[in-house]
C-alpha cells in the first residue's frame, strides 16, 4: 500500500489553504474534488518528479 502525502494548496474560489492528500504514485493526475471550506469543484493537476508532489489547484474556468 502506498502512503498519501499531505499538500496544502489554495483554493481558487474562497482562498482559504485547504490539505489534499496525494498518491504519489499514481504519477500524473487530473481529477476534481470539491473544496472543504465552499464546496466549489477544484480541478487538481497532479505532478510528480524523483524529489517532489506539485499539486495545482485551478477553478472550472481555468
């Protein structure tokens, strides 16, 4: 089993520093999660490379 790895980001609609969890593993990802504060659908853009997790964190008009 793999083990998540916490990222906080931004989200675009209320701006309030919100945590993620991220697989690693699963290399790049895109998918949609609403937000835990306003409930707005964030797009995440997953990136991995060898030293680290970027999660990009985009509004639906993005």
């Amino acid at each position: 089993m793999h083990e998540l790895e916490p990222v906080t980001v931004t989200c675009p609609y209320c701006w309030e520093a919100i945590e993620v969890l991220v697989d690693p593993s699963e290399g790049e990802q895109d998918y949609i999660e609403d937000c835990s504060v306003c409930c707005n659908p964030i797009r995440f853009v997953v990136r991995v490379d060898e030293s680290a997790v970027q999660v990009e964190a985009l509004s639906q008009d993005d």
